[in-house]
C-alpha cells in the first residue's frame, strides 16, 4: 500500500492499494477517513490545515503587496521596467498601500 497525493490545502489524499487498484478521498471523505483512521491525530490534521490556509493566504498577500509598489515605483508599460523618478511617484498612494497592508508589515497587532 502506498499513499500519495496527500494534501491538506485540498484534503484529498491517494491511496495505492495494488498496481491496479488506487482509492481516491476528497473533502468530506478526507475528514472521515482522517477521523476515523488517525482519531488520536484528527485535531492536528485540522490545525494543520489552518495554518496552511493562513499561510497561503499572507503569501497571496505578499504577492499583492509586492506587485502594487513595484507599479508604485517602477514604471513597467514596456518590455522592462523602469525606475521612476521620485517626483513621479505619489505619496498618498504610498500611504495607501502601507495602510492596506500594516499587518502584514507589522505595524499593527
């Protein structure tokens, strides 16, 4: 037996049986099967899951972030990007981003 695939973001797993033989779990199969298999592990699973899911989440939320001060400061209309000039880039827009995202920077709790 062999298990692939397992994947908490998703809460699916594969389960090889034999060559020719592979038992497939998602969402609400998953958690019945965690449950009743690992039942001693069920509420790690589920933590883990969360923490996943905030992770993938700040991670998008970096990606954003990222994104709207490179067009903040970098003009990329063309083929490559391009620093602008510092008269070029708007402070309240600046404000506006570091507000957006001070609990990611940590300038709030």
């Amino acid at each position: 037996m062999n298990i692939r695939n397992n994947d908490l973001s998703d809460k699916s797993i594969v389960i090889n049986i034999s060559d020719e033989v592979s038992l497939r779990l998602c969402k609400q199969q998953y958690d019945e099967f965690i449950s009743l298999l690992l039942p001693s592990m069920e509420q790690e699973f589920k933590y883990a899951y969360i923490v996943q899911k905030k992770a993938n989440e700040q991670c998008f939320d970096c990606l954003r972030f990222m994104s709207e001060i490179r067009e903040l400061f970098y003009d990329c209309s063309c083929d490559i990007c391009l620093l602008r000039d510092m008269s070029e880039v708007a402070p309240e827009r600046l404000s506006e981003i570091l507000d957006k995202y001070s609990n990611l920077l940590g300038f709030k709790e």
